[in-house]
C-alpha cells in the first residue's frame, strides 16, 4: 500500500492523472477495462496468491489490446519474466521491466515511464547486469538460507520436516520455497513440479 500511494504521489507530481491505483490483480484488470490507460504500472507480485499475479494479469491485459504499454515492477530479477516481456512487446506496444529500488531515483523512473508510453522497451540495467553473471551458476541467485533450504528438497524433506531442522516455522519454509522459485525462474504452470524443477537446477549446478 506505501508503494502504491507513494507512486500515485509521484506519477501526480509530475502531470500524470492516475485513474486508477489497486490492490490485486482482479482489480488490476477490471480498472483497465474501465478507464482505458494510456499506460499500466503492475507489481509482478499481487494478491490474491501475491506470486506472479501481476505478472499474469499484464499478459491478459496484452492479450486483450495488443498496444497497452505496460511497466513491471519486480523485487527480483527474472530471466523468464524479462524474456516473457520483451517477446510480448512485438506488436509496437511500450514495455518495462525495472526493479523496484529504482523509484527510488525519481527522474530515471519517469524517463522509463515516457519511453514505455512511446512505444520503447526499458529493460533495467541492473536487471542486465545480473543476468548476465547469473547465467554460469542460478543459484547464485539464493541467499545462504534459501539455498540450505533447498538442499534439504533435494534431500526429500518435506516442509514440517525441513521447519524442524532449521528450528523455524512452516510459514517461513514456504516462504523461502517462494521466493527460491522466483530467483530461479520457476512461475506457476500446470505441467510443471516446480519442486522437482529446483532439485534438478541445484543437483545440475
């Protein structure tokens, strides 16, 4: 809620008119289809399951007007996002993909912004960055309790065992697995174990 207040301040200071600023992604598409932007800012992470809701919700939005300019926000670096963003911007459609922390320097966020409307791609460069040194070894990506979190999957544990050889709680558990699976690129998908898949990147590495 501070980051979405904080950018209506922002985007409002420097002439924008927020038509609207929501909480989840339901909400997210249901404003779109109201007002009709000239542009959307969407978090990767939204409610009501807060992984890549947001993430899902830009796509169907795509999906449903090709040329809807879109700007991602993530608090993560994502291979599989930034491809999946770029590759979607071939109809002419202004795209971004930028970190978070990069509101924070007011004047390059608003540049990106102008340049997803325009119909730019805005990709950015610690995004880059990371991707390119993160290519020869994934699990740089996870901290040191993620990545023993981890080794424990690969050992088989389950969640309420794993909780209890770290001494946390199971909440804790999951959120880790949460956020392992985003830093390795590992999105929802019917077809897919995502548990499974992390075993073989750690076993692979």
């Amino acid at each position: 809620m501070l980051l979405r207040e904080g950018l209506v301040s922002l985007l409002e200071r420097f002439g924008h008119t927020v038509a609207a600023a929501v909480g989840d992604a339901p909400s997210l598409i249901e404003a779109v289809r109201v007002h009709r932007p000239d542009a959307v800012i969407v978090d990767v992470r939204m409610p009501p399951d807060n992984t890549d809701d947001g993430l899902r919700a830009a796509r169907r939005l795509r999906a449903e007007d090709p040329r809807l300019p879109v700007l991602v926000l993530s608090q993560y670096v994502s291979q599989g996002y930034t491809s999946e963003l770029v590759a979607s911007s071939d109809q002419g459609a202004g795209t971004g993909y930028l970190l978070k922390d990069r509101i924070g320097e007011v004047q390059d966020f608003v540049s990106a912004l102008a340049s997803v409307v325009a119909g730019g791609t805005v990709v950015d460069p610690e995004v880059v960055r990371q991707l390119l040194t993160r290519r020869h070894d994934p699990l740089q990506r996870l901290s040191p309790k993620e990545l023993e979190v981890l080794g424990l999957i690969a050992e088989g544990r389950s969640n309420a065992a794993i909780a209890r050889r770290l001494v946390v709680t199971e909440a804790t558990v999951s959120k880790r697995i949460a956020s392992i699976f985003t830093k390795l690129d590992l999105p929802q998908a019917p077809d897919d174990h995502r548990r499974v898949l992390a075993v073989l990147t750690y076993l692979g590495s």
